[in-house]
C-alpha cells in the first residue's frame, strides 16, 4: 500500500482501475484503457487493482462496483467515475488534468 501511496502523490496523473476479474464491463474497459496508454504514452500511469485481492484499497477509497476509475495526482483525487468510460470521454477528462 505504501508503493501505491507513492505512486498517487507525485505529480504526473494516476489513473487507477478498480476492477473485478468476475466483471463483465471490466473486461470491457480494458482494451479501452490499453488505447488510451498508448495514445497518451508517459503521461500518464495507469494502475489496475483488483477489489478482490485488495479489499483494504478498495475500502479506502470507498469503491462500491466496479469498474470504478479514480484518477490522481498530487495525492488529490480529481476525477471519479463508475462504469465503462468511453476512450474519448477518457482522453477528455485526462487533457484536463
């Protein structure tokens, strides 16, 4: 846990995916969160943490389904949304930030 503190306090954005191997929209969203990697290259990191094998994590942040997408950076959660998110609403929310 104190790696993935790390990670969403520095400065360049994290995007983590709560996500479930048992999830169908799960699975869904990966291959658009691979798009948006390679569309946005190092700028920003995406982290995938499984509910399942991280309950405390998942606790944390207060995940109620899945997959839920929190992006950070500095520490500060600024974005957060439930669901399968379109690449290009992705791509939108990450230029803002």
């Amino acid at each position: 846990m104190s790696k993935f503190n790390e990670l969403i306090n520095g400065e360049d954005p994290v995007l983590v995916d709560f996500h479930a191997e048992w999830c169908g929209p799960c699975k869904t969203m990966a291959p658009i969160l691979q798009e948006v990697k390679s569309d946005m290259g190092g700028k920003v990191r995406i982290v995938k943490i499984d509910i399942d094998r991280n309950p405390k994590a998942a606790n944390k942040f207060q995940v109620q389904s899945v997959p839920t997408l929190i992006l950070f950076k500095g520490g500060k959660q600024r974005w957060r949304q439930s669901g399968v998110v379109p690449k290009h609403a992705l791509l939108q929310v990450l230029a803002q930030n």
